[in-house]
C-alpha cells in the first residue's frame, strides 16, 4: 500500500509523522493495528532496517500518528510509537518531547494549526501517556519557516526554534510524582545497594545516585555501554516497584526510563566542545532502550528537574527555575514554573525541529498474525 | 532547497536516487558540485545522519544521480556516491552492483525504459568506473511490479526480481584484469607475509589467501572487526601496487575493495541459517569501507569469480561457470558467461529490488567551502 508520510527532524530525534487522516482506509488506527504497518514501513526486521525508511538507531526509529484534536484547548493529537530495530515490534509505552517538536512544526507547516504571528502555539497532547505539551513554534514574520539556525547540544544543524513547555508533568502515569511514596529508595544496582530516586514527571523514570555505586555520571558513551546489562535490571526491577508492571509480565524495555546522575565535573561532549563543571548543575548518563542515549530525552529531562525539585531525592542541586543538565551531548536547560509543593505546572525546553523529507512510503501488507 | 529523490532497496543496499533531469536548476551535476548537496541531504556530517535522511551504514548510505543515456546501446546513466557517516564528504570512487538492480527498476517504473513483456532489459553505465551492466527487470504480465517475493542472502524481504550482468568487466578501471601483471603477489599483512590477488574486474579489489595468515575465510563479522586496522594497510598498499594511488595521496577508504578468502566450512549465516561446506565453492569476508561488509560487494562479487578464472589465484575453487561464494549474509551464486582467456563477457547475479518511497527532499543549501 502507499502511504503518506513526513520525515522530521525534533531536537536530536529523526521521527516520521503519519497524518491519520490521510492513512490508508484498510488501516486501523488503534496501536496494534497500527504496528503491522510500521513494522513493515521501517523494514525493522532487520537490524540495519535494510526494506524500510526507518533510521536504525534508537533515536532515528521513531514514528508518530497525527490527528486533529476534538478534545478542548488542543490542537492535535498525536500517537508515539519507537520502532524495533532487528524485531518487528513497536514499543507503545512512552512518549517522545523531541518528537513533540517536530510535530508542532509539521502542523503549523500544513495548517492544522494557523500561523499566529512571529510565534505560533500548538497544544499537543500524546496519547499513548496523556502528557499535555505546549510549544511555541518560531513563524517570525507571520509564516512557516523551512529552515533555520537554532541549534541543539548533539549536533550542530540548524532548525527552526521551537519551545516545548510539558504542562503538568508529574504524576501523569501513576498518578503519583512519587510512584512508591518516597524520594529516596535502595535498588541493586550490578549486586551491590544503590540510592535510587523514581519519579514519575515527564516519562516515570529511575535514577541511580552515581557516586555511591563507583561511578561519575560523567561516563562516556563507550564506558555506559558497559554498564547497559546491570541498568537493565535496575529498569526491571525499579519498573515492578512503580507499578508499571507485575511479576511474571515480559520486561519492558523503554519504561521506566532509566540512568545515572552525578555532581557536574569537567567533560568533553560527542561533538568535541570542553564543557566545565560550573557551566552546569549535574551530570545525567540515560540508556535509550538498551543502549546509552547520545544525549538525553526530553521527557527523561523533566524527569531529572522534577526530581531535583524533591527533598532527599538522587539529583542534588542547586535548585532555582533553571536546571542546566550535563549529557553526553551537551548541556541541556530545563526551566519549572509555576511550581506547587514539589510539582512544577510549566517545564519548558528550549530546542529546534527541521521538516527532512516528504514522502510517499511504498509499504509490504503486513504479514497474517 | 526542495530536490526529489526516491528510496530504493537494491539487493542488500539501501540508495536515495535523484533524477538528474529533475534536480533543481542551481544544481551543477559535476561530482564535485553534488557532494555538498548529497552531504547536506543525508546529515553526513553526524555518526547517525541526524539532520538528513541517511540510513547511517555503509550499506544504507548510497546515492546516485540517474540520466537517460545518449550513448547508443545504453539507456541510462549513473553516477553513484558512497556518502559519509560522520564526515561531510562522498566517495566518487566506485561503483555498487546492488544500486544498478535498483535503477533499473526504478528506471522501469519512471518510464525511462517501456516495459517489454515478462522482462525488460535495461542496460546502465556506471559513469564514475564506465561500468555497462545489463539489467533484467522481472515485469511479469506487461507491467511494473511494486512488490515482490525474490529474496537474496541476508534479508528475508521480498522484492522485484532483478538479474543483473556485468558486461566485459576485466580491466575497466586499470585496463588490465591483473594491474601488477600476476595473479599471485605478496603483501604484508599485520606484519607477517600474506598471498594475494589484485584483480580488477567488477571493482579494482585486492584478496588475501585466509589460510596463510592464520585465517579460515568464515570468520564472524565480529571477528572481522578486530582485521579492518590490518586489511585498511593492506588495502592501501595495494592501491600504490595496483597504480590507482601515488605515494603521498591521502588513503582512499572505498578503492580498492579488500577481503580474504578461504576453503569453505560449515558456518551460520548473520540470519541464523547453517550453512554446509559443500553447499559453496569459496569462503570471502569483505570490508566496506572501514566497517566489515555484511554480506558482499557484487563488484566485489565479480571480482572474485573473475580471480577464480585466473591460475595461481588465492582463489583456488573448483572451475565451471557457476562460482558460489559463501559470505557472512549467505551464499551469492555468480555465472561467468563467454569467457575468453580468463575474461568473461558477462557475469551474472541474481538479485532483487524494491522501491521504498517517493520523497521530496528539503536540503539546506550548501555551506560556501
């Protein structure tokens, strides 16, 4: 079948956006319907998705389902989906901020949403978590933008600047900023006791204190690969004291979210750049799947300033509005507002999203189940 | 700027190609000028090809710029760019027989070449080696098929059934189909003395004989990563022997192809399949640029076959007009035709192809250089 589709680039994430209403009819929308199709569309059977337009990477085989919103006060809705590389599965458990950019900007590209002055505000709302998101796309001069030069930590291409504010992060999943109550737990982290923070804000998510099991939080990427089997079982385990899952069920491998943090020290980003430990507040290590994430997601971001916001939790820093993350690939700043008790209503990120091709996906029928 | 361009999976490769009578007016066509819009299409310039639409392997990062031909007797003209993974540069070096199946099915499908009943011929000219390959596109009841059930070693995906033949490829890049004047040399390999062939059919490549250095030939592909530091040495010197490099050039990382090759043995394909030693004739581990290559180049395949018809080869198979040779995706069957001393008129593998997507591409302009 032929099926439309764009390929964006949010932030550090490569994401095709498929318009629902523009999908084949014989397609239904539900996420296991859904999942025959993408499968088959990214070629994710194969471990360099050889039959398909996927990326092959964590962070280039994502994939989201757009529609206009009939729900009040938002724009469009928007289904994540983060394709299998070498399995033909799709997890449906997270959500991606980047790719919440990238959609801002595709919308306002193609109209869903009409350009309103030199910034224009689309209200999304993902729908695999029910996280609400509000970004401000830059149409300076009153139109849609192509190209531009903001840039993001991780690569030094240009896009157009858009801001992403999540609206009322904590608790989205479990209900609780706190799943087991506490700021502070011990998990176990390669056989030995770990000071662990679980936070459910931006994505649920687990955070070792790094210290405390021999480590930095300034890891490189190639020392983290190391350290991919015991974080594994630290999202297991961590996942069955939040309550995502019960014993028995199959591991899951995108949620929670799962890392290290650490006091900022001096370190050399992917692309090079010397970053100092004064330029910022604390260092994060995060897998992406099983794999160390190049940088870090955006919703593992709001969860890092959530928990800062926490007394006696993992990320011990300064606190103010503006929490300045190191990761791999640079420092990223994360700003709460409107924050009551330990529960921010406003976690802006500041990043750029660049619309990469558009295209019409010649895609195999799925195989019978 | 917005270019077309459209994703075709050729054998195991994965090329974007642009028709060159389409490409924006402002494009100069000369090898030179494309690189920078290829470079800025892909994302070139990031290990995973972020701000493009690059696959981020040597295999998923192809490009070629397609033309019908005013050369009588051929009926389309390429010219293919391997395009770089983290480095804003293309390899105009060489050519690549699997995105040869994928133009002429694409060429078929655009109208370049009418359908003639159950097969269409479609004869290419790869313009950066004067390559000729003959095509046949399987069109199956007068039409172009978009699917299809052909499948080749290391992908279980179906496509189009493509056979493509190389025609006459002794000696195209050199003039002569052994450059040092012998079928047998020695070169060093990590320091020890190693056996080997330097032929120049299909690609100028250079085999080394697996056995006299402590090798088997079915060595794994993580193996094989451990022996691309010492196969790039040899393949740099056997650039200087085979008169394509002088002292001093910068080493190319694309020419010639480089591997080794063995007696075959009993191994597992990268899907898992057994594999028996009598089910081929000769066992061949490739580079592909500086990674090892998952299955093979069919330049690279050519060029062995070729190197089997030559006494005294390293390659040392049974002689007969079908040569099998045992890489690390499966067994790839070549046919030596017409061969006339130790050069054969034409040489046969049997492929498949499938179009992926029709895109318009927005590529940001070219940095000035």
């Amino acid at each position: 079948m032929h099926v439309p589709a764009t390929l964006v680039r949010g932030g550090t994430s490569k994401c095709w956006l498929f318009d629902q209403s523009a999908l084949p009819t014989t397609v239904d929308t539900t996420a296991q319907d859904l999942e025959g199709l993408l499968v088959n569309a990214y070629g994710a059977a194969d471990p360099v998705q050889l039959d398909g337009v996927g990326g092959a990477t964590p962070t280039t085989s994502k994939a989201a389902v757009v529609r206009a919103s009939d729900a009040p006060g938002i724009d469009v809705d928007y289904l994540f989906g983060q394709v299998g590389i070498g399995v033909r599965r799709v997890e449906w458990g997270s959500n991606c901020g980047n790719c919440a950019t990238a959609i801002a900007l595709w919308a306002v590209a193609r109209g869903l949403v009409p350009v309103t002055g030199d910034r224009t505000r689309v209200v999304l709302r993902n729908t695999n978590t029910g996280a609400v998101l509000e970004a401000e796309v830059d149409t300076t001069g009153g139109r849609v933008h192509e190209f531009g030069t903001r840039t993001v930590p991780g690569t030094r291409a240009g896009g157009v600047a858009v801001g992403l504010t999540f609206l009322d992060p904590a608790g989205r999943t479990t209900g609780s900023v706190t799943p087991t109550g506490r700021a502070l737990d011990e998990l176990t982290f390669d056989g030995q006791p770990a000071a662990a923070t679980m936070v459910d804000a931006g994505a649920p998510m687990v955070l070792l204190d790094a210290a405390g099991i021999g480590l930095s939080g300034v890891e490189s990427l190639a020392e983290m690969r190391d350290l991919v089997a015991p974080l594994r079982e630290v999202r297991h385990a961590a996942s069955l004291r939040m309550g995502l899952s019960r014993p028995g069920d199959t591991p899951d491998d995108a949620v929670p979210k799962v890392g290290i943090v650490g006091a900022p020290a001096a370190y050399r980003t992917s692309l090079g750049d010397e970053v100092a430990a004064e330029d910022y507040d604390v260092s994060v290590r995060m897998l992406s799947m099983n794999a160390p994430h190049p940088a870090i997601g955006l919703t593992s971001a709001v969860g890092v300033a959530v928990a800062a916001l926490l007394d006696g939790s993992v990320v011990r820093a300064a606190t103010g509005p503006v929490l300045r993350i190191g990761t791999p690939a640079g420092v990223v700043a994360v700003t709460c507002r409107d924050v009551v008790g330990s529960r921010p209503r406003r976690v802006t990120v500041e990043r750029a999203a660049r619309i990469l091709c558009e295209a019409d996906l010649l895609v195999p029928d799925p195989l019978p189940a």
